[in-house]
C-alpha cells in the first residue's frame, strides 16, 4: 500500500504487524542525516582533516576514493576506521567521534524523523521499540517518557527470558560525552568483526529478535558496513526468511530488489528521501490511532472509485484485505459505492480498455480502460491477452480466499452438505447484499459463471424480505437467482443425448416422459452486456437502464443437436403437451427480460423462403411444434383444436404465429371463426412483422372460404393500416401507414385474392401516392418482413434514374437522399450508375460543376466506386474531370483522392503517363494549398473518461492514415522493388515528387518522411547516393525530423541492411533511451532491441553489428518490461531457425546478457521460464545458460503448465527432463514459502514417477518438505 502517489508501497503484513506492536525499526545513519548528522564518509573524512596524516599515507591512499566516487568497491570505511585506531589509537580517534556526532545544530528542525519512528515502531502500550546502529542520542530528544529504557552492548534485553524490546537499544554503542573515559562504539572493522563474529553478540541478538518480531531497516544502503556485516551472520546459509526482515532503501525497484535479494531482505523503494519521510509521517498518523486511520479511509469508499486515484484506491484494497477492514466497509454508513465491487473484483479492474465506435472515425471512439479507473497502485500492467482470456489474472482478487483469511472448520466434513465462508468475505457478502438495489451489483453477477451458495442464499432473502429495493431490481435478480440455481449453466448440455439413450433402453415409460419434461424446460443464459458495458458497469437507475444494459439475456432449451426424436403415436399427445407447456415457460421468461425483438422461425419452412432465415436461439423449439402440431391435427383434430383456443391471444413470442398457422387448417376451424378471430386481433397482433408470412399466407390460402361480408371487413381493417407504428417519427406515420397497407392489399390482390370494386380503387389511388412505387415491394412482403434481422442493406439499383436526362440526375437523386424511408434500406442510385454506366455519371457530375456544384455524396463514389474495366475514353473523360475539379472540392475530396491514387497511381500511369502525373501533381497542390488542415492525419486522437491521451502524431500509424502519407504511398507503388536491381536509381520523376512531399505543411512533411524511412532498406539498395543525402541525417537523432524518420523505419519489416546499419550505428546505439522519452502508441524500444540483437546473432563480424559490450549496454538501458519481451522474442528466434537455440540464443545469453544482479528479477525469471517451456529437446542446454539469471520467487502457478501437462502430443518437460527440471524449481524456489504452490506439486510427483532416483535427491528432499509443510 502507498500513503502517497510517489511514496514506497508497503507490504499489507508490514502495516498490519506493526499496527499490533510487532514491528521493529533498525535505524541507521541516514535516519539522523536530516537532523545534521554526518553520514559514515562525511564522519570519515571529519576525523582525517583532523589528524591530517600524510598524503602517501595508507590512510589517505584508501580513503581518497570515497573523496570522488562512493562506490563499493572503495576500501571499506571500517577498515579504513581500523587504521585510524592503529594509527591514532582507538580513544583518540572515538572521542573525536564523541564530539562531532555530539555538535548539535540550532539552525534546523533536530529529530522529526527520530519521532516519527518513534511513533510508527510504538507497541500497543504507545512505547516505542527500536534498535539503532547510530551513536547519537536524537531518539531521546524531545521524550516525554523520561524514564524510557535504554540498552547498550553488551547488555542486550534477553529475548529468550520474555524480556521486550521496549525502548532504544544502542546496537554499537551511545554516544558518551567527549571527556568520557571509554568510547565503546562498534566503529572499526575489528570492532565489527568482534560484534558480528568472533563474539557475535550482535548477531545472536538480532537472530533473537527476528525469530519474535519483524524487523525494518531505514537509513541504510546495502553496503553500508553495519548491514554487511549483520547479513552475513544472519543469512550466511541462505535459510532465512525475507518476509521476516525489511530495508527501505532509494532507488528504482528491479534495482533495488537485485541489491537485496542475496542478503536476504525483501526491499522496499522509493523514488526520493523526501517520499520516504513524507510516507513515514503519513504511517506516523496511521500508527497513532489505526482505527481512526481505517475509518478515514473508509470514508472515501462512499466515492465513486474512478475519482480517486490508484494509490488511494489502494489504500482502502489494503484495508479490505483484513477481517476487520472488511467489517468496518460492509458496515459504513452510508454505503460505499457499488462500483468498489470492480475494485476488488482482479478480473474486472484487469480487463483490457474497450471502444465504442459511434462513427467509422476514429475521433468519435469513445474508451473506456478498467485499468484506470480501476486499476491499484501495484497492479500488474503487462498481463497478456493469452493469460486473460485464459483467466490467469495475476492481480490481487479480494473477493477470493486470501492466505491472512480464517479457513471455518466447523462444517469441513464428508457428511452433510452445509457450507461457509470466511469471516472477511463474509462481511463483503454483507455489504453486497445490502447493495443489492445498485445495477452494478446485478451486472457483476451476470458476469459470473457462478456463486457462492451462500451469497446466492443471502440475495435471495434480501429480495424476497426486502421492502425498499426497487422493482425492476428484485424482477431482474430473480432472474439472476433463476440462472445461477440451474446447474445446466455451468456445464456442458449432453442432456439430448442421455434422453436419447435412456428412450433407446426403456421406451417411452412414464419416467422418460418427466425425464422429457425436465430436459425440455428452458434455461436463461446470461453473457456479458455488447460494447462498453462490457467492461464498465452502468450508471443509470432501475427508471432508466435497459436489461440489455446489463447483460445479454437469451432463453434456450436444451440443445438437440440436429437430431430429433422419435416419438409414437401412442404418446404423441403428451410429448405435444409437455412441450407446449414449457414454450408457455419460455414466453414468461421472454417477457420477464425485457424481450422486444425475437424473431422466430417461419411456420411455412418451405414456402417462398430465400436466403437463410435469421431467429432467436430459444425459438428454434417452435419448428419442431409445428410438426407435432401437423401430427395432432391430422390424428386428433378436436383435440388440436381444444390445445389452441387455451393459447394466449396477445402473447407475442410463440403463441400468436402458432394460432394464424393454426388458423390454416380447415379441419380444425371454420372460415367464419378464422375471420372472426383474424378481426378481434388488436393493432400489434395483427400488424406485427413477425407474423407477416402466417398472416397474408392464411388469407390467401382461405380467402375464397370466407363470406363476401368477412372478405370486405379484412380489406377495409388492412387498408386502413396500423394505427400507430413503432420506431418511425409522428410525423412520418402516415406515409409509412400507407405504405404498409398498400403492401398487405396489393399482395392479396396479386395473391388472386378478389375484392370489391370499391376497395381496388381505393388501393389503386393509395398506390399512385407512394413515389416510385412497384410491387416488388408487395411480392416481397412475405420474405422481407417476414425473415429481416435488422441489417441496413443498400440498394444500388439505378432503375429511377437510369433513363432521365443528364441533367436531372443528381437533382434527382438528391431529392431521393432527402426522403424518410420505412425499410432497412439504405438506397444509392448513384452508386449504381457510376458502375452501369459511368459515363453518364461522369457527365451528370459535369453539368453540376459547370454550376460551382460539386457535391462530396456524389464525387467520393465516382471515384471510389469507379469500375476497373473502364473503356479508353471514359477513363480518360474522368482523369479529365479530376484535373478540372477545383481547389475547394479537391480539399474535400482528399482522403477519397488520395486513397483512390494509392490504389490506382500504377495503373493510370501505364495508361497514360503525362495524364497521370498531371492528375498526381493537381491532387497533390491541392492538398497543399489547403494548408496544416488539410494535411491533418485522419487517425483521431485517443479518449479515455472523457480525455485526450497525450500521444504523439508524428508516427507511421497516422501518416497511413493522411492525404499526403497516402500520396506518398501511391510513389512507392509505382517502383516496385522486384524490378530494380542494386544501384539502378530511383527515377527522378518519383524523387522529386518526395522531395516536394518533405517540405508539405501541417503534418504531411512528417507523413512522407515516415512513409519514406519505412522503405530506407530497399532505397539505400536501389539509390544509395540520394538515401545518404535525403535519408540518413534525419536518422541523427537531434534532427528535428528524427521521430518521424525513426518511427517509420520502425515500422520496416525487417532488420537494417548492412549498408543502412553502417551509417546508423551511433544513433542506434542510443535509440532505446530516446525512445523511451516518446509518447508513441506502442513501445518501439522493444523492436529496436530485437533489431540489435539479430544484427549480433546473425552479423556477430559486421562492423555494423553491436559488439558484446554494446548489446550488453543496450540490455542494460531497456525498462524491465522491454528487457522481459525482449526474452520472449529470444524464444521465437530459437524455435523458428535451424538450430536456432545453439546458433544464436544461447551465445546471446551466455556471453551478452547483463550479469548484474539487479536484472535478476520476479518479472524476468517469469520470462525466462517463459522461454524454457517452448524449447523443446534443447531445454537442459538453454536451462544451463539461463540458470544465471534466475532467482527464487513467490511462484506463479501458471508459469509451469507445460511443465506437468501434454501439449501438441508432446509430453510434459518434467516427465521429459526431470532432473533439469528438478533444478530449475529448486533454483526459483524461495526457502520459505508465503502462499501454497499446486504446481510444484504436481511437478515433483511427476518427476518422482519419472525418475525415482530422484526422490533421495537433497533438492527434492527441501522442495517436498516445502510442499508438505504449506
């Protein structure tokens, strides 16, 4: 946890140790720095300028280096201390000591950071514990317990006699006034070595304390000689447990953790000493009173968690990682905010960002990341796609059973089948249910595959009891209960087949027919909400949230697979009864989520049907009704005719399709009653598009059985129309009205269905007031209404304006875009001219411009949706017309323009040469004269919650994406590479148009270069002088067209050539820090590296190439992140190369990779077993030159699933090599393990099985003990 955005982050079991008295502070010199003490060599050389020994002295000879370069591999001060008392004499030399260190300032704040250690390191009675390798006094400055208790050496408090650690224990010695007989400070290395190791009582007292407390080092480096010496007598075996002792010390943390890891300390870093104590004050507060500290952070859980920032967030994570922070959350008054849920939830807070597109462009994409809103200060930040969707999230869940957690024993049994949970989780349970009324609680729950048995429980009291939540809230969590009760959601539905077995053993018995009925009761499927709801939860309230807001609801029955049953007269009637029984289930499931829209398959399968019929997963079960229902009929007509008059008149899933394809068999009912029946149907009956095909087919098919009054009343209630209509304007229902009823009459009429004078006439005028009316539209009635799934299609038909004058197209066809049209129908006439007859297009937009018109709607499909096989002379009519066009509509046309040259640029040149550069260039000024707007890249910025995320635009990604990239593009496409040979010249007509291209306003100057340094590889190959001259110096990296150029190149598909690299060595070289230092969309760093690196495998003799050191240098400057990929790519180089493993990978490793133990982190041992699971037959020679770089760590499950797995045919590794294998885990295995690892286990017994000689190994032996103890 962070107190501060800067400041270090804090392990949970420090904080929580020291908030119950059992954390010691070992404070050293850097904690009385602020204070004005000197540090060790300040000390130092103090006592030197005193005694001024002679320049070629030992003395000065050892200490003169610390004057320049505090390094460690300087004579150590100790010693140097030692040869001070040889020299001087010992009370000499520590009275000295006595009398700086006892020099007090008055000029600045004395011991503020001593009392806020005081403070931090206080047990529960408020008395502070701390030891301290200082000599000075400043732990006693302002005390107000006088008679706080001190210990000195030896006399140590005797920890295995139950004697506390309460007070200051001086580890080498207190400060004694200057006249003192005996200064007896721990100062020289004799002095240490005594305390350490010869003696040891230092070493023996902090083994003492260590076993009883946790202990935190401040005010050190890992140099410093008070914790060598410590360490070495503590962790010379390297059996002790890190968890157990702390250091903060300054530095980056990869750093840091290298430094500290073989001393066995577990690390802490911060940035700057001004974080350190800006922290340590705000721990101060937090110590003072830990319930107040808890409360105030509870306080904010009532904000909504994406305004706080992620330490914040933090803060209160760290507080419900604990039973009682869990009880004090679940209890606030009033409630935290709902959306905490994502913050605990790991798996929400690290779901990748997610965009939703209200337009094609880029700009109107509205993002939103979980990962900043609700992403922890430590959480992982490069989980892959891979382990995502694979669920292997390595971010801290605190919905799951943590390791602090109480594990109940009260129902750990094999009889009974109660169950419980631990207290913490139960609090948040509480907390949940009393939230029960947000939407955010509803759609986390629909995100689950399942609950808890005792959350779902408790939600199911709260709603049934509750009287305050809302409605639609206790509507939809019923459903939700519904879903998660129903174990076919949680496993794979085989139920058909079992059925299908159980009918082919038994029959049809009585057990089988309920065992039909349950296996045909439909299910409600829950999957995650489309678009941003995916990830972020909704804001709305129960009034105005959609269910679909919150999740996709879909009602299923059991799949059958396509294999349907087989079912006999004899039960036939109940087979028909159970199903129709459970369709009536699902109609009031259907209603209960909201269903608007639920297509179901036509009742007439094989009548006037084109194309594959689209409809909802659950409707599926109603073509299998239908033929049962046929079967009834033809057996047990009264019997099918008592079924369908008990059928819901207005239910509008299953039931009102079924009773017009009912109401078809005249076996079962009379005309008149049909009639009657078809009159009585209310507006939405009997207008609904899904029921379109059984309506118009059922009266056509009887429309000669009705009477002549019945015949007249269904014209005149379908002339009249819908009286209202869904989804249209007001104002546009009348037209639409009309149109629809014209539809339904016409095709009766064409159907052969007679009608009355009177109402022809009447149809005929309503048709002659429908513009471009034809009785496609009636025919196709029956198909397009009765199967559409909402797609928009286009109509490109030219039929309208196909023979009008030129001149009254594009008149036309604007008045057309102009009208409201009732279809899913989007029409382009136009469109479909320019590709039946272009010319006339072209000529319609000719007579426009001759007016100053040249609409955009109209020009960007000429050009775009212009033919390939144009004759001669239209294609040159058209290049004409390109020439011609002006400025103005050249500026607007600019995407469409220079997308069409970059695809047709070749093409028009070898048509006509002249014609096409005249065309080029004329585009090209254009663009130009439309200055920085116009050349503007169409790749928009990037929004998240609102804001523009600072990115830079100069790359390669947004001048693909600009007029002028384009353009240049368009050059490149006319000299393709596989013409030119070595030295042949780029043509000057292509040349020149590039250079004119660099000096392009705006952003297209940076366009072409990107565009350009992509191709420097083949440029330097075919052109090297004009490569060299236009190329090559942007590449100085204190160019200020370097980033674009760098970016571009980049972007190249494969390595620099030799002749490139040869140039560009020393800016390549010192790339990788450059980049760093952009804010480019992805990090090139990590391609650059990849680069360098083939250059050193496959060119190691190339002047060009990096030698050993410079790839050593380069590794060294990567973040930890790049340097972890750049491991990974190392294992694609090994797999995808003939022997690339002993070819390349393994030299690079050997003899380049850093040696420094700082690059030997959690993260890259992650990535280097990252690498040794794909290598293959190769793994115990890659291991050996890996096993350098590894190091122990909390292990990660997931890291070894190829190691106890098959894969591909392949066995497991360590069935394969169990003795590599076995090594591997004992190297990366820590002695002492914080959390249990499964895989491990699963490990040694497969390398037990493997290789039994094994077992009596030493490694195994530690590792099963490990295994067997947690």
């Amino acid at each position: 946890m962070r107190f501060h955005p800067e400041g270090p982050s804090i392990p949970d079991i420090l904080l929580e140790r020291c908030d119950t008295g059992r954390v010691v502070f070992l404070c050293g010199a850097g904690v009385s720095l602020p204070s004005g003490m000197p540090s060790f060599v300040e000390l130092t050389q103090h006592v030197i300028e005193y005694f001024d020994p002679p320049y070629d002295s030992e003395i000065m000879a050892a200490f003169r280096p610390w004057l320049h370069d505090q390094s460690s591999a300087n004579v150590p001060l100790d010693q140097i201390f030692n040869l001070l008392h040889l020299e001087y004499g010992k009370d000499e030399v520590n009275a000295l000591v006595s009398k700086r260190l006892g020099t007090a300032r008055t000029d600045i704040e004395v011991g503020r950071e001593h009392a806020l250690i005081k403070r931090i390191s206080s047990n529960q009675s408020g008395v502070p514990q701390i030891v301290t390798t200082n000599f000075d006094r400043l732990f006693e400055v302002n005390q107000a317990q006088d008679n706080l208790t001190r210990y000195v050496p030896p006399a140590f408090p005797n920890l295995n006699f139950g004697s506390t650690i309460e007070g200051i224990t001086y580890l080498h010695g207190r400060l004694v006034d200057e006249n003192a007989v005996n200064h007896p400070y721990v100062l020289s290395s004799a002095d240490f070595g005594r305390a350490y190791l010869s003696e040891g009582w230092a070493t023996n007292f902090i083994k003492l304390l260590l076993e009883r407390y946790i202990v935190v080092l401040v005010g050190y480096q890992a140099e410093d000689p008070p914790v060598k010496y410590l360490l070495q007598g503590l962790n010379h075996d390297g059996q002790y447990d890190r968890s157990r002792l702390y250091a903060f010390d300054r530095g980056l943390a990869e750093d840091i953790e290298a430094k500290w890891r073989d001393r066995g300390v577990t690390a802490i870093a911060y940035s700057d000493h001004p974080a350190l104590w800006k922290t340590l004050e705000a721990w101060a507060e937090r110590a003072d009173d830990p319930r107040r500290w808890r409360a105030s952070i509870i306080a904010k859980s009532q904000q909504d968690p994406k305004v706080l920032a992620p330490y914040e967030r933090g803060q209160l994570a760290h507080i419900l990682r604990t039973t009682q922070g869990a009880k004090l959350f679940s209890e606030a008054v009033p409630l935290p905010h709902p959306e905490w849920l994502c913050v605990m939830d790991a798996n929400i807070r690290s779901a990748k960002q997610k965009k939703r597109y209200y337009e094609l462009d880029d700009n109107d994409a509205e993002t939103f990341d979980p990962q900043e809103a609700y992403g922890l200060d430590d959480d992982l930040q490069d989980i892959s796609e891979d382990e995502y969707k694979r669920g292997v999230v390595s971010n801290d869940n605190l919905l799951e059973w943590r390791d602090e957690d109480d594990n109940p024993s009260d129902y750990h049994r094999l009889a009974g089948c109660l169950e419980t949970m631990p207290k913490r989780l139960s609090h948040l349970m509480a907390w949940f249910c009393k939230s029960l009324d947000s939407p955010v609680m509803a759609w986390w729950a629909i995100r689950k595959i399942s609950i808890h048995p005792l959350l779902l429980q408790n939600i199911e009291r709260n709603i049934e009891h509750s009287t305050s939540i809302h409605k639609r809230s206790r509507q939809l969590w019923s459903l939700i209960l519904e879903h998660h009760k129903d174990p076919r959601n949680r496993r794979y539905d085989v139920d058909w087949y079992d059925l299908k077995d159980r009918i082919t053993n038994q029959g049809w018995t009585t057990c089988v027919l309920r065992e039909f009925r349950r296996v045909m009761t439909p299910r409600l499927e829950m999957k995650l909400p489309y678009g941003l709801g995916e990830v972020r939860p909704p804001s709305s309230s129960w009034e105005e949230i959609q269910f679909s807001e919150l999740g996709q609801f879909e009602v299923v029955f059991t799949e059958r697979h396509d294999d349907d049953l087989d079912v006999p007269d004899n039960v036939l009637l109940q087979v028909f009864s159970a199903l129709e029984a459970q369709i009536i289930i699902a109609s009031g499931m259907l209603d209960d989520i909201d269903t608007y829209y639920f297509p179901s398959p036509s009742c007439y399968p094989e009548r006037a049907v084109e194309g594959e019929e689209h409809f909802a997963k659950g409707a599926e079960i109603l073509t299998w009704f239908v033929h049962l229902l046929d079967r009834v009929v033809m057996k047990w007509p009264e019997l099918a005719k008592a079924h369908v008059t008990t059928w819901p008149v207005k239910e509008p899933f299953f039931f009102r399709k079924l009773r017009l394809y009912a109401f078809s068999k005249t076996g079962v009912f009379e005309a008149d009653r049909v009639a009657e029946e078809l009159l009585s149907l209310d507006q939405s009956g009997f207008w609904d598009t899904n029921v379109t095909r059984e309506l118009l087919f059922l009266l056509t098919d009887r429309w000669e059985e009705f009477s002549q009054e019945n015949q007249n009343r269904i014209i005149e209630h379908i002339l009249t129309g819908p009286n209202h209509l869904l989804y249209f304007p007001e104002k546009n229902i009348p037209k639409q009205r009309e149109i629809l009823a014209a539809r339904y009459a016409r095709y009766l009429e064409l159907s052969g269905c007679k009608m009355s004078t009177i109402h022809r006439d009447q149809l005929t005028a309503m048709i002659k007031r429908i513009p471009d009316w034809n009785d496609g539209w009636a025919t196709s009635v029956v198909i397009n209404w009765g199967s559409r799934t909402g797609w928009v299609r286009t109509d490109e038909k030219p039929d309208i304006i196909l023979d009008l004058p030129a001149n009254e197209i594009i008149p036309k066809v604007k008045e057309i875009l102009k009208r409201e049209d009732d279809s899913f129908t989007s029409r382009q006439p136009f469109v479909g001219l320019i590709k039946e007859n272009p010319r006339k297009a072209l000529s319609a937009l000719a007579i426009a411009g001759r007016g100053g018109d040249y609409p955009k709607e109209f020009w960007s499909p000429m050009i775009s949706e212009l033919p390939k096989d144009l004759k001669p002379r239209v294609r040159r009519v058209f290049l004409n017309r390109i020439v011609r066009l002006p400025v103005t509509a050249l500026v607007e046309l600019r995407h469409t323009l220079s997308n069409w040259l970059e695809q047709n640029l070749a093409a028009t040149l070898e048509f006509d040469e002249d014609l096409g550069w005249a065309v080029y260039d004329h585009v090209i000024e254009g663009i130009l004269s439309g200055g920085a707007d116009a050349t503007r890249s169409g790749f928009g910025e990037v929004i998240r919650n609102g804001e523009v995320v600072i990115q830079s635009r100069r790359t390669f990604s947004h001048a693909i994406n600009g007029p002028v990239g384009k353009c240049t593009q368009a050059l490149f496409q006319v000299m393709p590479s596989e013409e030119k040979k070595a030295g042949s010249l780029i043509p000057y007509s292509i040349k020149s148009r590039i250079e004119r291209l660099f000096t392009a306003p705006g952003e297209g100057a940076d366009h072409t270069i990107a565009i350009t340094t992509r191709n420097l590889n083949w440029l330097m190959f075919v052109d090297p002088a004009w490569a060299k001259e236009w190329l090559i110096p942007i590449l100085d990296l204190k160019h200020p067209a370097a980033e674009p150029a760098w970016n571009g190149y980049l972007h190249c598909n494969d390595m620099p050539s030799i002749a490139v690299a040869e140039l560009i060595k020393p800016y390549f070289l010192n790339l990788i820090p450059w980049i760093e230092s952009l804010s480019w969309e992805k990090n090139y760093s990590v391609r650059a590296s990849q680069w360098l690196g083939l250059m050193r495998m496959f060119h190691p003799d190339e002047p060009s190439s990096p030698s050993r050191n410079e790839m050593r240098s380069i590794l060294r400057e990567l973040s930890d992140e790049a340097r972890n990929r750049f491991i990974s790519w190392l294992g694609l180089v090994g797999q995808k190369n003939e022997s690339g493993w002993v070819k390349y990978v393994i030299p690079l490793i050997r003899e380049d990779w850093p040696k420094e133990r700082q690059y030997r982190t959690t993260s890259s041992v992650k990535a280097w077993v990252g690498l040794l699971d794909d290598t293959g037959d190769k793994f115990p020679e890659v291991y050996d030159s890996v096993k350098t770089y590894l190091v122990p760590i909390e292990t990660i499950d997931h890291l070894f699933y190829r190691f106890t797995r098959e894969l591909g045919g392949k066995e497991a590794i360590a069935a394969i090599f169990p003795e590599t294998t076995l090594d591997l885990m004992d190297k990366i295995t820590p002695q002492i393990f914080t959390r249990t690892s499964g895989e491990l286990q699963k490990i040694l017994e497969l390398i037990g099985d493997t290789d039994t000689s094994l077992i009596k190994d030493s490694r195994y032996l530690r590792l099963i003990a490990l295994v067997e103890k947690n």
